[in-house]
C-alpha cells in the first residue's frame, strides 16, 4: 500500500468516512466524494488518509469486501495520479478515538495544513482531537442524519443505555459545532431544525443532499423487458417496487399493511408487488404475518439494481412520523425517479415530502391513515415522468447539483 509523502502544496485531506461504508450508499457517498475531489480539483493535494470504521463482525466476507473497496480507491486515486492512505477504525470507543487520533497526529503532523472532513458525530470528534493538536487544521462536520434520536428511539439496546448514548451524542454534537469551521446536512428540512435546535445562522448551513450515482440508474428499456420476463411479468401490469431494508424507522408494518390492502383491492392483479431487499428473510416473514400472495421477494447485486429499478413501475417509500425521517435524504427516492418511476411516498421524508406534493409522477400521502386509504384509481392515475420531467429529476437530484456546494467549502477550507 502507498504510505503518504509530502508534496508542494505540503496539504493533506483526511476523509473521516462513516459508517455507510459497509451499505449501499458507499458507491454514491464514500467513493464519489474521493472521486469528485480528485476530478473537478477541488483542493491541491494528492495525498488522501481515509478512515474506515470496521463492522463488530468482522467475518471473511466483509474481509473481502473491504479489500476490494480499498482496492477500489487505490485505483481511483491512481488514475488521477493521486494517493491514498487508510486507517481503520475498530470500534467506536474512547480508548480507540485516543489511539487513532495519535496515529493520525502522528502521520499528519508534518504537513502544514490538513482539510479534515468528519462524517458523522463520532468521526467529526475525532476531527476535533486531531485539530485541538494541529492547530493549523480546518474541520468540516458533515451531518448524515439525527444520530442522538436514533439512539433513543430506534436502538436495539435497553432503554437505559439508549438514553445514555443519546446524552451523550448530544454533547457531541455541541462539541464538534463549536470546533467545526463548516456544517452540512442532507436536507433543508434538517438545516432548519439545526438553526432552531443549535441557535446557528442558516447561512452558515450546507445542504448536500442525497443524490442518484448515472452511471448506475438510469432508464434502459432493454433491461425493462429482460428484468420483467425473469420475475414473469406481464406487458400490462404496473409493478409496485420496495427496495431497500426493512429496519424500524422504514416503518414495515405500514409497509405490508399497504400492500395487503392494495391486493384485497386489485382482484385483477394489475399491481404485482416486488420487493428487493437484504432483509429477505423478514421480508418473507412479514409477507406471510400479513398473508401477502404471490409476492416477489429478492436481492440484488449492484450490476443488477438499475434492471430490477427499470422493471418497476412505482416505487414506494415508507418512513416514520418524527424529525428522523423529516430531516432524513433517502437515496432510494431519487433512484426511482432516475430509472423512470413515479412514487408514492409519506409527507414526513424529507424534503421529498415537500417538493413532490405537486409533480404528477408522485403521491404524497400526509400520514399513515391517508396511505392505507389509497384507491387504485390513485395509483392507476400516476404518471410515468416525462423526457422533460426527468431532464428536472437530473438537474434536481443527480451528482451535478451537489458539485458547486463541495467546491465551495473546499475553497473555504483553503482561505
């Protein structure tokens, strides 16, 4: 592996990455964002440290997972004449936080100026250990979601230690926004609840919010047919498509409750419903606890995602009604839209819920009474998004949009 060596510009990026990493976004969020830096320039360095957080289970196949996405970047980094350097992060704990912020002191140190970008409560810490010893640093805190509330509402753990984490993530969320010299959020939804919750001046807020990878989604009519005759579909019928996990906050049990209804309503099966998830064997839990018929259930590798995206029709989102969701950018809504469907969707999902209530390709639904008492005549009268409405969709939710607000706190980075 290629050891970091100190250049003219005598400047390093240390990318703090978080833990999407190990999920689906890492293709549109991790691997772009070194793309994007080393592409459009938008700082001169060719030295990148990158932190990778390790899953609690480190098994073979997430051993050979992340080789290959190291491997990934190096060969992004080499193609741009560039480095990159990693340090992996074995749990998030005190002790660890000492250890790898002495490790990236150590092989920092030497540089005159580090652009540190912290993803995430616990990584923008970090950055804040790191600067408090190299005073010449600047620290970007990038906020992804309401990580405290998750905690507290949404852990597995007892509802003790929940409490507790959250206090604690509060207190680091103070810390860091004192430290940090530029704030990000994934929604404008969420910029306004951090001016409201931290007293911060809108202004000083960036929104990047989710965005659909083109080179993965995109329409392709050959795929359409292929996908469809793998999983039977007729001509006629309009797919009903759930991609993504089935976790606590996507709301599940909505989820097949709405399904249920929609195959008690749709006796001449127009809407077959497809559902593409890892959590394959709730979903098949699930189907069966709500005597769903004739569902299919499957997962998909990412070279097969945009044929199973062409094959739906509409794609659905669910979310919880509280500010995790209201603040929340779920790729998945963008990656519909990019491969051509039209959605239904809940007003509580971020700055969709807002922004699509008048598009005739989306149904937004205000809360979980007026989603189960959706009609099929609703969901026959949504539109397949029109060659001019996807030229919007690109200019709204692609790569592009969010090109100009990374360049611009890169150029604040270097002032």
């Amino acid at each position: 592996m290629a050891q970091l060596q100190e250049t003219k510009s005598n400047q390093i990026f240390i990318y703090l990455a978080a833990l999407n990493f190990w999920e689906g976004l890492f293709e549109t969020v991790n691997i772009r964002l070194v793309t994007n830096i080393f592409q459009f320039k938008f700082i001169e360095t060719s030295q990148i440290l990158m932190t990778i957080i390790l899953p609690r289970r480190m098994d073979e196949e997430k051993r050979v997972q992340l080789k290959q996405r190291e491997e990934q970047l190096i060969r992004i980094a080499t193609q741009y004449g560039k480095q990159i350097e990693f340090l992996h992060i074995r749990s998030r704990t005190l002790s660890e936080l000492r250890r790898v912020s002495r490790k990236i002191i150590e092989k920092t140190a030497s540089y005159d100026h580090r652009i540190i970008w912290g993803a995430n409560y616990y990584n923008c810490f970090l950055g804040v250990l790191i600067q408090r010893k190299l005073k010449n640093s600047f620290l970007h805190f990038e906020l992804h979601g309401l990580v405290p509330e998750e905690e507290l509402w949404y852990s597995e753990t007892s509802n003790g230690i929940g409490l507790f984490k959250f206090i604690v993530l509060r207190l680091i969320c103070r810390i860091n926004l004192k430290h940090s010299h530029s704030v990000s959020v994934v929604s404008k939804r969420f910029r306004e609840y951090m001016v409201s919750k931290y007293h911060l001046k809108r202004e000083s807020i960036d929104v990047i919010s989710c965005f659909f990878n083109d080179k993965i989604f995109f329409p392709d009519a050959q795929l359409r047919t292929s996908f469809r005759q793998k999983y039977n579909i007729q001509r006629h019928q309009k797919v009903l498509l759930y991609c993504g996990n089935l976790q606590r906050w996507q709301e599940p049990k909505l989820l097949f409750s709405f399904f249920r209804k929609l195959q008690d309503m749709d006796k001449d099966h127009i809407f077959p419903i497809m559902i593409i998830t890892l959590d394959i064997k709730k979903a098949h839990e699930f189907a069966d606890k709500f005597g769903l018929r004739d569902v299919i259930i499957d997962s998909a590798h990412v070279s097969e995602l945009n044929g199973v995206y062409n094959a739906g029709d509409i794609g659905i989102a669910t979310r919880t009604n509280d500010w995790v969701s209201r603040v929340s950018s779920p790729v998945k809504i963008p990656e519909y839209l990019a491969t051509q469907n039209s959605v239904i969707i809940l007003e509580s999902m971020g700055d969709f819920g807002l922004d699509l209530q008048d598009k005739p390709f989306a149904m937004v639904k205000k809360d979980k009474q007026d989603l189960l008492a959706t009609t099929l005549e609703e969901i026959d009268q949504l539109t397949q998004p029109t060659s001019d409405e996807m030229k919007d969709i690109s200019d709204q939710y692609g790569p592009h949009r969010i090109l100009p607000v990374i360049k611009s706190i890169f150029g604040r980075a270097v002032q």
